[in-house]
C-alpha cells in the first residue's frame, strides 16, 4: 500500500512562486514513475508534469513549460513541484501520483495508481 501526502500549497500572488512536495511512503518509491495533476472547481483532471523513476527524464503540460518544474530524490522518498510566475489559472487543488508499473502514458491520469489528498494552490491577482 502506497501512501502519498502533498504540502506546500497556499495562497500567493500572480508572479510569484510556490513549492509543492509530496512524500512517499509503503511501497517502493524509487521504482515509480510520479506525476503531479491539477483540478479546479467544475474542471476536469488536469496533467501539470511527470518524473522517471531515476529523475532522468521530465515532461510539462505546456501550460507550465518554462515555468514549473519537478524533480525527485529517491533517498528521501520525496518528489517536488517548483512554481514559478504563478498565473491565477494556475488555481487549482495538486495532487501527486504515482505510477508503479511500466503500462500507460505518464500523463494521463488513467496510468497511476495511487493519489494523494490533494493541496490548494490559490493564486490571485
């Protein structure tokens, strides 16, 4: 059984910056690979970014190309959500996942198993 839990999120100004984190726990989180979606209210589920299971490889929504940028320490059981010039589109609630089998694309929502709670990311203008 493979726990998530996101932190991070909160309220910030357009321009600004938020970091996201998302902690792993009870499985194997070396061998996944993790995205991070978004959703705002009456929107559907959204693909932000993904990461490989050794960090070699990132892929953005390009909504967020330039601007976001994910990163992972294996060591720490720990993936991460850098947010710069944040946009109030960019308000949403974030959830990490992680996918732990090879099958699916990485960014759709359909190919990860396990989700966290959530965190809010609020941004105004």
């Amino acid at each position: 059984q493979v726990q998530l839990v996101e932190s991070g999120g909160g309220l910030v100004q357009a321009g600004g910056s938020l970091r996201l984190s998302c902690a792993a726990s009870g499985g194997t989180f070396r061998s996944y690979a993790m995205g991070w979606f978004r959703q705002a209210p009456g929107k559907e589920r959204e693909f932000v970014a993904d990461i490989s299971w050794n960090g070699g490889n990132t892929d953005y929504a390009d909504s967020v190309k330039g601007r976001f940028t994910i990163s992972r320490d294996n060591a720490k059981n720990t993936v991460w959500l850098q947010m710069n010039s944040l946009k109030p589109e960019d308000t949403a609630v974030y959830y990490c996942a992680a996918k732990t089998y090879g099958l699916g694309l990485k960014s759709m929502a359909r190919s990860y198993d396990y989700w966290g709670q959530g965190t809010q990311v609020t941004v105004s203008s």
